[in-house]
C-alpha cells in the first residue's frame, strides 16, 4: 500500500539540502569593541548603593507599596544625577505572580545624536525578602547613569526601571510597547551581577517568541565579560539553541523585548534564572560585571550600529547556520514521507479503506488533552487561578495553595473522564471496530505528516522534532512490514525520543523539576503563553502518538514456514497453473 519506490526517490532532495547547508554556513559577527578603558565605573559606590537600597527596601512584590517607594527613589535619584535626564514613571495593570497589579516604570533619557538609541533595563522587584543579588543590576543601572550623564555618550540613552520582573516580565513588556515606535539598536538588559556563585551563559537572548537577539550583540557583550570579568561567557550547545527555538519561552525580561523585534540581550552572573534570595553578593565580581556593562555600553555608543534585528540563525561548529538553510533542510526532510502518505492515501481511497474512521480515532485519542487544555484556558480567563503571567515564571515563584491544588485536581478529572469516554464515542460513531488494518495506517501517516507540514510552516525547529516520527512510522503503516510487538514499541520509543529530549533540555535550563514542569505547564496554558491554536495543534499529535502506541502493540509478526516444508519461493506448473503463474512485476503484485 505504501510504495517504497516513491521514498526512495523522494530522498534525493534531502542530500542536495545537506550539500547547501554545507556552503550555507558563514563565520560569526565580530563583536563590537571600545579601546576605551570603563575606569569612571565605582564598584564601591555601587556596594554601598546596594546595601542602602536592600536595607531601606528588603521586600519588594510587584506592584506592593515597598516596590512604588522604591520606583519612587529610583527617579528621585535619576533626577538629581544631572538635569539631562527626562524622568517619567508611567503606571500600567499587568499580570504578575501576585495576580493583576498596577505597576509603574520608571524611564530616564539623556537625548543625544539623532539616530538609534541604546535603552539599558533592570527590573527592581523580588520574589523573596533581602534578594539583594537580584537588586544589583538596579544598582549598577544607577552608576551607569551616573557616569554617562552630561553627553558621555554620543547617541541617546534611555535607563529603565521595570516591576514585574520577578515573574511573567510585565514589565519588560510595558517597556517594548513604549519603545515599540523608536529605532532602537541595542537594548541592554541588567539581571543578577553580583553573586559569588557563576552559572553560564552570561549573556542570554531567549526570546517570548521564535527568534534570539542579535548574534552581534551577543558577542559584544560576551567579549565586555571577557576583559573585564577575565570569565568566559558560555554559550549553549546546539541541542539547547534548537529545543529553545522549537518551544519558546524564557525567564529574562530580554524575552517580550525580542519578541516584540527589538535587539536585547541579558547579562547576569546567574544566567537567565534568577538567583536564590539569600544567594550571596560578591564585591569583586559586581565591579566587575559593572565594569562590563559599561564596556559594553561605550563599545555600542562608539562602534558600528548593529542594524540587527533577532535572528533564528544556530550557531554549530564556531560557524553560523542561517535560518533558510535550517527551513530548506527540515523541508526536505519531510517530503519522502509526506509523497510517500499522499500516494498511499489514494490508493486506500480505491480500495475503499475506511481511512476516515481512523481519523476520528484519532481526533477522540487527541480529545481528552483538548479538553483538558480548555479547562485550564477557562480558570485563567475566569480568575479562578489567581496568577496567570504571560510568560514563564520561576519555579517556586507562584506557590501551590489550595486554588492551584484544585485546578490540578480538576485538570486531571478532565482528562480522565476523557478518557473514560473516548471508548463509548467511538463506540457510538464506528462500532466496535478496533485499530488496525491499512486504513488505520494511512490515516495515522496522514495525519502526523500534514501537522509536520503544518508546523513546518511556522516553525522549522519545531516541525525537526517530528521528522523521526513521519520516517519511522511508515514501518509501522505499510502492510507488507510485520515486526514482532517489542521491535514495534521501542520503533516508537525511539521516534518520540527527541521530545523527551526537548523536556529534559527545558527543565534545565528553567530549573524545573518533574513536578515543576507539570505546574509550570498547567500556567502557560492559563496565562495564554500556550495559545488556544497551540494546545489544540499538541493534543491532535499526542493523539497520533497513542494510535501509533496501539498501532506497534497489536502488530504481529510474520507467520514462520514449519520446519521441514519447502518454502516455495517460485510458482509454476506443479503448485499453481492459475494466471499469475509464471510470475509478474513487483508493482504489479503489490497492486
């Protein structure tokens, strides 16, 4: 029913695509540099701003009065640095770990040269009490705009104080909708720069959306640490680059600003989690990540323009990947079985295989996960879950109370009784027939393949994590293929593999636990960071995934000629005298 042939063929496209992707691969960006030296940065003066700062604000919710006294100081300072900075602080409703808040943002700019501008960000609220490494990027904020002011730089400078960063980044998000209208070339984003304790990268530039930061920047920024922090800035493999791609999402306020198109980057000494509230600050190394910082900002002011806007470009082997390159690949990739599907289809059509009856199976396999999605969608809309942030959050940061305990409870009851009742449904609109047969494998191969070319559309990285799946099932959808049912499992095992993979890599880049991960999901499916059309997409393939489940347990394999009998391997005269007797085509036999 599946024509090997066709597959065979349809391989081709995929060596010329490696051949491309070969010549595709270009060298990094240079990062930009200043021979200027950042002696004016006073890594005292900030430890001594910070101390006065978490000693007079030790706790500090988002949008609580602590955090709009410390708004509050933050322009009061900015004010009295020089009279060249426009201070504002703009107040806005945004969704935060503590629910809806009204959050205020805190912006002083120093007009320069007309031309792009330079914004430097750092968020100023806190999950936990005497968070004072999380308050050293605000601190160091505030030298920065100390040292820079009075014309230092040539270009304009904007310094922000965002709320809201502790959790869902609604600040952050405030931020990229005020700038949104500015051409804005670098934004510098200061997380955690003083604690002792080092996790790389960096320098990150996960994003909201499908794309990174400027690779440009990236480097600039990694090169500022190198000088000063003498610590090289890591940078993530190319496994992490593709998973975070596929499943966007990040802890840093970088995230909503590159998903809104402009050029950010964060750099924190803790990478993109946050850091402990206790963790402990380091003198030396808040000087010298301040140091860096500075570095960077000169390098920016008086370099090239970077004119970069975020990329979904991968870096391997030292050398760039282009996103083309990666879409002509993946595409390449899923044309064999896709071909392979469509011709199989029509052949199940003349047939007459009840292709369609599959379909529903699986759209009732994929029902008891949409069903439980909607619920969840349903108590973020209806604030039955107090906090719903738009992004992910921090693990730890929105407690498990009694509200989040019944809406785990209730999801699971929902997806139970979906399951419970897909039997009777199928029962209702097919009868009692079960899963199996040529159309059962048609239309499992169709349905995976047109989600593939579907996803493909929007999002190659994500569409690769399919293409294992789209190869190896036909084995388990062609008839003419029997496996013994351990052989068939693990087939399938080994075909969802880079999914588990794709987990593992995000619980720890997000410090996500197996139970952290199952709350944090249920949160982005509330918060809408999962959307209605992507749980929706996600529920079909994980119905795909149980018919192929079932599909590789009730295969059988080939029947075994007794031991004794001759095989009889070619018909003539003395076993069969029939038409077809002396043989026939292949292509002829199989139809």
């Amino acid at each position: 029913m599946l024509d090997a042939r066709i597959y065979r063929a349809a391989l081709v496209p995929v060596l010329l695509a490696v051949i491309v992707c070969a010549f595709s691969l270009q060298d990094q960006p240079q990062p930009i540099t200043t021979t200027l030296a950042p002696d004016a940065f006073s890594g005292g003066r900030v430890e001594r701003e910070l101390a006065d700062l978490a000693r007079a604000f030790p706790a500090r919710r988002a949008g609580d009065a602590v955090d709009s006294a410390l708004g509050r100081r933050l322009a009061e300072d900015l004010r009295a640095v020089r009279p060249a900075y426009e201070v504002s602080s703009p107040s806005f409703e945004g969704e935060t770990i503590e629910g809806e808040r009204t959050l205020t943002t805190v912006l002083a700019r120093q007009v320069g040269a007309p031309g792009p501008e330079l914004v430097v960000v750092a968020h100023r609220d806190a999950a936990g009490r005497d968070a004072r490494a999380e308050l050293s990027g605000t601190a160091v904020m505030l030298e920065l705009a100390r040292v820079v002011s009075g014309g230092r730089l040539r270009r304009t400078v904007t310094f922000v104080s965002t709320s809201g960063g502790s959790g869902g980044a609604a600040g952050a998000r405030d931020v990229a909708r005020r700038l949104g209208g500015n051409p804005i070339d670098a934004v510098l984003v200061l997380g955690d720069l003083g604690s002792a304790r080092l996790r790389r990268p960096v320098g990150a530039s996960w994003s909201d959306g499908s794309e990174l930061g400027p690779l440009v920047l990236r480097r600039t920024v990694a090169d500022a640490v190198r000088q000063e922090a003498a610590t090289g800035a890591g940078g993530p493999g190319v496994v992490t680059q593709w998973t975070r791609l596929a499943f966007p999402g990040t802890l840093g306020e970088q995230g909503p600003l590159v998903a809104a198109g402009l050029p950010a980057v964060l750099m924190s000494a803790s990478g993109e989690r946050p850091p402990a509230a206790g963790a402990r600050v380091s003198g030396e190394r808040l000087e010298a990540f301040g140091r860096a910082a500075l570095r960077a900002l000169l390098a920016l002011d008086e370099g090239r323009a970077v004119r970069a806007a975020p990329t979904r470009d991968v870096v391997t082997l030292r050398k760039v990947l282009p996103a083309w390159a990666v879409r002509l690949l993946i595409g390449a990739l899923l044309v064999a079985p896709l071909l392979v599907t469509v011709d199989g289809f029509a052949r199940a059509r003349r047939r007459r295989e009840p292709v369609g009856a599959w379909l529903g199976w699986i759209g009732a396999a994929a029902a008891p996960f949409a069903l439980a999605a909607a619920l969840v969608t349903v108590m973020g809309l209806t604030g039955l879950l107090v906090a719903t942030p738009r992004a992910p959050v921090p693990p730890g940061a929105i407690a498990i109370d009694g509200a989040a305990r019944a809406a785990l409870i209730a999801t699971g009851l929902a997806l139970v009784l979906g399951v419970v009742a897909r039997p009777a449904v199928l029962r209702l609109l097919h009868g009692r027939r079960r899963l199996a047969g040529v159309g059962a494998g048609v239309a499992l191969m169709l349905a995976w393949c047109l989600l593939a070319a579907g996803l493909w559309v929007f999002n190659p990285f994500a569409a690769a994590f399919m293409v294992p799946a789209a190869h190896l099932w036909l084995l388990l959808a062609a008839p003419g293929v029997r496996m013994r049912r351990g052989v068939a499992l693990l087939l399938v095992a080994v075909s969802l593999a880079p999914f588990a993979i794709g987990a593992l890599v995000l619980s720890g880049q997000l410090g996500l636990g197996p139970l952290d991960l199952g709350w944090a999901a249920l949160l982005w499916v509330a918060g809408a960071h999962v959307g209605p059309v992507s749980w929706l997409f996600w529920s079909v393939a994980a119905g795909c995934a149980l018919a192929a489940i079932v599909l590789a347990w009730r295969t059988r394999p080939a029947p075994r000629t007794p031991e004794g009998e001759p095989r009889i391997t070619v018909r003539g005269p003395l076993t069969y005298a029939g038409p077809g007797s002396l043989g026939g085509t292949e292509s002829a036999l199989r139809r």
